[in-house]
C-alpha cells in the first residue's frame, strides 16, 4: 500500500527524545514507532466507542427487553393475517 497522506506533529524535545528512546528499545524508527503506537491506540479507542458495557442489572434489564414479545398494532396484525400470493414457482 503506498503511503501518501501525511500527519504533521509538533513535539517538546522531551517528548521527542522519549519517543526515539523507545523506537530504539523495540529496534524500530522514530516514525515507524510512532505510526505503530498511534495507530494501535486508535483501533483500541474505536474499538472501545462502538461496544456498550453495562452493569449486570443494565444487562439484563436489556435482555429482558430483548425477549419480550410486543404487541402488534391492529394494522400490523390485520396484514399478517391477510392471504399472501404464491411465490413464482411455487405450488
């Protein structure tokens, strides 16, 4: 994959010096740590925004939801009791 886009960071010399201090501990580059760490951390934030944890009443409470049966409105009831056509090629 060619890598075209670009990210521009602004550092403290500190933060830089800490950054090639363990590119060079995991044997990688600066650049090639960061965008390793940047990207593992964003997957894990994703990741972490799109699941729901709930506490175990919350839980069932939505699994209690989830199996109740609702009650159809009259219309809906009326259609479903309705004939339907035969499918083609269906006896």
């Amino acid at each position: 994959m060619t890598k075209t886009a670009r990210l521009d960071l602004r550092l403290t010399a500190d933060q830089k010096t800490l950054i090639e201090q363990a590119a060079a501990i995991e044997g990688a580059t600066a650049a090639g740590f960061a965008i390793t760490t940047l990207i593992e951390r964003a997957a894990e934030t994703v990741y972490r925004a799109r699941i729901a944890i709930l506490p175990a009443e919350a839980w069932e409470e939505f699994v209690r939801t989830l199996d109740e049966q609702p009650e159809l409105p009259a219309a809906t009831r009326a259609l479903l009791s309705e004939p339907t056509a035969p499918r083609e090629g269906t006896p």
